[in-house]
C-alpha cells in the first residue's frame, strides 16, 4: 500500500521505479514519465538560414533515447553564440514548440528511439557564429 501512496515519488529512483511499476501493474495505477535529460543522446544537428525570411532560422536536431525506460519528451535549449563565443541568444523550447502539438501524455521515448524535430526560431543577431543544444 504504501508504494502505490508513494508510487510518484518511488518513480523518480532507478532503484525503486521496478518496484513501483511491478505495484501498479498489480494495482492498474500508473506512474509519471520518467526524466533523465543527461540520458538523451544529440545525434545530428543543423541551423541554417530560412530562405525568404530575414532573420529566421530553420533548426534540425536528431536525438536518442539511451535511458533504460521510456521518458517523456525534452525540453530542448537552444543557445546562440557570437565569434566571441558569447551567447547573444537562448530559447528554451517545449515539447510543443518543437512538435508543432502537445505530445499525448501515454506518448513518451522509448528506450533507444531516435527521433527527428525539425522547427524554426527568430535569430536575435546577425552577429550568430555558432549554436549548442541542452536537454532539461
């Protein structure tokens, strides 16, 4: 009983989120998605210019899934840098911004899938030399 009352927090433990997960099967509760940005994987990225859009920018960006259960979509954050190698620029982009629609909430990676978003931002200089991605 008391792993189903606490089955949230259990969730958040590699240790205890089998335990928890084997309870509710029993019990045919569930468990909150799991969370491990440092488990995903940048595969392939590419920030170009948005042809016909003065200072828009099309961003490509290829990712895994290398946690050991399934885990609710990212959070990406993009950040912009100038020659200098100061960030001039950060966006922090849900699921949403980058899917174009909320991903459904049984909708979540599975470990090992890679997937491919593609998704457009405003440059906020023209001073931009490079680029880098985070997960949160």
């Amino acid at each position: 009983v008391i792993v189903i009352a606490d089955r949230a927090h259990l969730a958040t433990s590699p240790r205890w989120r089998p335990l928890a997960s084997a309870a509710c099967t029993l019990a045919r509760c569930t468990l909150p998605a799991w969370r491990e940005p440092e488990a995903l994987t940048l595969l392939n990225r590419d920030v170009r210019p948005l042809p016909g859009v003065a200072g828009g920018l099309q961003i490509q960006v290829s990712f895994r899934n290398d946690a050991r259960w399934a885990q609710a979509w990212p959070w990406l954050q993009l950040s912009l840098s100038d020659a200098d190698g100061r960030v001039i620029g950060t966006r922090i982009l849900s699921p949403q911004d980058y899917l174009g629609q909320s991903p459904a909430a049984q909708d979540a990676l599975a470990p090992g899938q890679a997937v491919h978003v593609a998704f457009r931002v405003r440059e906020p200089a023209a001073s931009t030399a490079a680029f880098s991605f985070d997960f949160r």
